[in-house]
C-alpha cells in the first residue's frame, strides 16, 4: 500500500472535511463531547446519519452493488480519521458495521433486500444478542432454545449485556437448535423483530451511570423461520466471522487519537508543569501510531475480500488497553475534581455549565465506564488465547 496521499485523496480529503463542517452542528459537538458510554446513542446521530446516506457514504465498508461507498483503503481511512478527528458520531454499528456483512455473506436475496436499504436509511436500528449470564466468554455454552415448530422457532432464553437493546426495533439472536454433539455445532443465527410478543427488555445501569446495556428475555417468543440466517446449527461459523469485523475490522485508531488530542489539551490547561503526564501520553501516542500501520495494512486486506482473521483480536487488545489509558491518564489530571458527580443522563440533556466544568465531570464516568473495554467484544484473556493458538500455533 502507498500511503503518499494523491493529488486525488487530497481533493477527497478537502471533500470530507467540507461535509462534516456542514454537518457537525454545535449542538452535535457538545452531545459527542460529553458521551461517556463505549458507543453514542442512535438519535444522537441519526441526522448526521440522513445527511451521510443522502450522500452516498452511510456504509463505508459496504461494496457499491449492496450500496456502499466502494472506497479504497486509503480514502477510508481519510474519511475514518478526519470524522474522529471532529468527533462525527456513529450511527447503529450492529447494522452497519456488524449484521450488514453478514447478510452479503451468509444472508439470502430475500434478506438483502429486506434489511440492507433499511440499515443504509437509519429505518432500523439493530443490537446483538449474543452474550447470556452463563454464556459470555465461553458463548458456545448458550442455553437459548429454539424449538422448530413447522413455520416458526419457539424461542426461550435471556441475553445480557445487549448494547441499545431499548433503541433496537431488529435484533440477530445466537439461539441453541441442537442439543447433540459439540456444542458449537448446535448453534443457529437468528434474526428477529423486537416487538414480537415475549421479548422483554430490562435496563442495565453501567458503574458509570449510563443506560447503555441491557436485558433481553425471550418468553416463548414466535419467531417466523424466514430469520434464520444461513444454514441451521451454522450459527457458530457466522458468530465468528461477526465477531472478527467487530474486534478489528473496524478502524480504531484515528478515534483513539482523537481521544489522546483531547487528554492533551487536559495536560495543558490542568498539569502543564508534570512531565511525567506528558510522557505518559507520549507513550500511547506511539502505540497508536503503531497500531494505525497495521489497520492501514488490514484495511487493504478487507478491500481486497478478506476478513480480518486473528490480527483482529491483536487490535482489540490494543484499542481497548489504550483507551482505558487514556480514562486513566484523565482521571490523574483531574484528581480530586473527578470525584464530582452528575447523576443525571445523558450528559449533554441534564448539564447546562460552563464547558470546562462539563468536561470534568464527564471524566470519572467515563473512566469506570471504560473498564468494559476489558470485557466487551471478548475478553482479553480470549483475545490472548485466540492470538496464541492462530498465529503462534501454540
């Protein structure tokens, strides 16, 4: 990959930045700045989300014949870091970035048009109903049943940790329709409508006082066959290939950059004369220049119709270990000023202060919040393990 940029990817540069100048309001900004969940809330975006699929670019890492941008690697990662680099906010990364490859892979026409154009408009909103209480790092270990009863699959069970699950009008389900053999082999991946009778939705407060998470119950819910996607008990295979766009196969980098620019700023107006802050932020800021090599060079191998494979998990160790650096690194500068606390939710609703003052009190949230990084998407201990056994062998 040539990474000069072009007198082409310069003119598709100045092109980005003119549309998010257009389209990052104030009122946008703010609402990104003051997030201290892992992802911001679907109305949040939702008109910044219009205005991107009104100009063709709502799936950057879509082909053209299914509606996406069809961009080299090169201009999407100019579109990836010039976004981070003003805080444009996403908009429902279970359909984009996770359900949509999913169903050009293993999806039929029938779900391809059903479910594609809805996800490039902002008509669905999507979550993930993976993880259950007894099922989150070994997911193969899932108890959520789904009997086959002729036109339709009578699901029980209960998933947790379901991000926007209150948001969501679609949900894909790993659901258990075999009981024999391994059992990963007896896994089915399943599309449902949340409004269908017998799913219940519970919130789940995080330590950061977000309502980010919840609980999702499936009481004898009637869910038609024609959301059965792929083969049946051909869940474990999907679940797989989802979870390795949703570590790595997204970039990373440009917005954990972003969030190192705005712990800069922290360090000079708050702790200019410690240099041992300073050097800390240098530390990450190599790590990241590191880690973006190696998107850029995964980027390429999406283009060129690859999957991530196990350099996925590699990312997600280190996106996830510099994020939480830098919540820490905040935490230090702001020391005791970070013990106050606003109870109300979202930030950008209940505060009405001075921008200084919103600032600090969205960093104690946002560093407990951020222990998730851990956990969420696959432990790190997973992620080590996968990393030692696909590309060490051991």
């Amino acid at each position: 990959m040539d990474l000069r940029l072009s007198k082409e990817d310069h003119a598709f540069r100045d092109e980005v930045r003119a549309f998010l100048a257009e389209h990052m309001t104030d009122g946008l900004r703010r609402a990104m700045e003051l997030n201290t969940c892992f992802i911001n809330e679907p109305p949040v975006a939702l008109a910044f989300h219009k205005a991107l699929h009104a100009k063709g670019w709502a799936a950057p890492n879509w082909p053209e014949e299914f509606g996406g941008t069809g961009w080299s690697p090169v201009q999407r990662y100019i579109y990836e870091s010039e976004s981070a680099r003003v805080g444009a906010p996403t908009f429902n990364d279970q359909g984009i970035k996770h359900i949509g490859p999913i169903l050009m892979k293993y999806g039929t026409k029938e779900h391809q048009d059903a479910y594609l154009p809805r996800i490039l408009s902002g008509e669905d909103v999507w979550c993930q109903g993976y993880s259950e209480p007894g099922a989150g790092s070994d997911l193969a270990s899932l108890k959520t049943r789904a009997v086959d009863e002729g036109d339709h699959y009578l699901v029980t069970g209960q998933k947790i940790w379901t991000t926007h699950a209150h948001f969501a009008n679609r949900i894909y389900v790993l659901v258990r329709t075999n009981t024999e053999g391994r059992k990963q082999e007896g896994i089915s991946f399943l599309i449902m409508d949340m409004d269908l009778p017998g799913i219940i939705v519970r919130p789940i407060d995080g330590s950061g006082g977000d309502h980010e998470f919840n609980e999702v119950f499936f009481e004898d819910v009637r869910a038609p066959k024609s959301g059965l996607v792929g083969e049946e008990n051909q869940g474990w295979e999907i679940a797989k290939y989802l979870l390795e766009y949703e570590r790595g196969g997204n970039p990373q980098a440009a917005r954990v950059r972003a969030r190192l620019s705005s712990v800069a700023r922290l360090i000079k107006r708050y702790a200019d004369d410690d240099p041992s802050l300073t050097l800390r932020l240098a530390e990450v800021g190599t790590d990241i220049d590191a880690m973006e090599m190696l998107e850029l060079t995964l980027l390429s191998d999406l283009q060129s119709g690859k999957n991530p494979g196990a350099v996925s998990s590699l990312l997600k160790l280190r996106w996830s270990a510099m994020q939480q650096q830098l919540a820490e690194l905040a935490l230090d500068i702001a020391g005791e000023d970070a013990l106050r606390w606003e109870s109300g939710r979202p930030l950008y609703e209940s505060l009405q202060l001075p921008p200084d003052t919103e600032e600090m009190l969205g960093i104690g949230p946002r560093y407990l919040n951020y222990r998730g990084y851990s956990i969420l998407g696959g432990t790190s201990e997973i992620q080590t393990s996968i990393l030692a056994k696909q590309l060490l062998g051991l």
